[in-house]
C-alpha cells in the first residue's frame, strides 16, 4: 500500500502507536492508574483510531530496532548539547562561530526530511531553518560552529543515517 494514502483497513488495532499515545495521554490527563481510568485510556485508544480510520494515513512500516537507537541518540545529543550551549551562554567557553550549514537530503521522504529537520531543532545550538524539497537540501543555524563539513558530516551520519534504516530506505531489507 503506497504510506501517503488514506487508511481504509477495519481493524480495531491499525494505529498501535496513536492508540498508545491516546491512551498515555489520557491516563496522564486523569492524573489516575484507577480501574475506572485504565478501562477509560483502553477505550479511548481503540475506539479514536477506528472513528478517524478515513481520516488517518496508512503509516509507513518502521524497523524498531534502529529507531530506539535513534532515540537513545538523540536523547544522549541533547543532554550534551544543552550543556555545551549553558557553557558558551554562561561564558565558559571562547566567543561562538555562528553558521549556516546547508545540509543535503539524501532521500525525497516526507517523513524521514521532517523528522530529520525536527531532530535538529531538537538539539540545542542548532535549528532548522527551511526544508528545501526542490534544493534537496535543509538549512541549518548553529549556534558555534569551527567545522562545518564535520558538522553536517556529523547530523547525517548521526540523523539522517538512522532514519533511512528505521523507515526502511537504506537498501536494507
């Protein structure tokens, strides 16, 4: 089935995540693990998917074991970035070398550039400017920045790499 069309599946279970997230949401709203909220969250879960089933895109098939990977990366990337960026607000470290770093795209996937645009907004010191889809590239401001082709040699291999492989893109089967 082509990822960007519209799911017309009729099962109670086609969106795991949504309904997780519903679900989680639900039970972090109520502020409560009582039965009456767990049977609530469980409700919710299954039941909101189903009634937005003709709204809902069919969603890509993810690799797990690479995309919890790359959530350990990013979530380690973050807590060093923040505290490099707390060392150069709070003058620790030499005046910042502010960049633009022009960032190729090595796929035309809407869901791996965004996702990849977002993680670097993610990070501290860096944001992603603009998603150029007709340049192929993003572009992107760093905050200090003494190497670039590191820099971007460094998103892509850290990023754009691990994306590729969790949405299946990497030529790997």
């Amino acid at each position: 089935m082509k990822s960007d069309t519209l799911d017309r599946r009729g099962g109670w279970f086609d969106h795991p995540v949504l309904s997780l997230l519903l679900a989680v949401s639900w039970l972090a709203l109520s502020r409560s693990l009582e039965p009456v909220h767990l049977l609530s969250a469980a409700l919710i879960g299954l039941i909101v998917p189903r009634l937005l089933r003709g709204l809902l895109h069919v969603g890509a098939p993810i690799r797990w074991s690479p995309a919890i990977r790359l959530t350990l990366v990013v979530t380690w990337d973050i807590v060093m970035s923040n505290i490099t960026v707390a060392k150069l607000v709070l003058g620790s470290m030499s005046r910042p070398q502010p960049a633009w770093l022009r960032v190729p795209l090595a796929c035309d996937h809407h869901r791996v550039n965004a996702l990849f645009a977002s993680i670097i907004t993610m990070t501290p010191g860096t944001v992603s400017a603009v998603v150029d889809e007709q340049a192929r590239c993003i572009w992107v401001h760093a905050l200090n920045c003494d190497d670039e082709a590191g820099m971007v040699a460094d998103m892509k291999s850290r990023y754009e790499a691990p994306l590729l492989a969790v949405f299946r893109l990497d030529g790997e089967g």
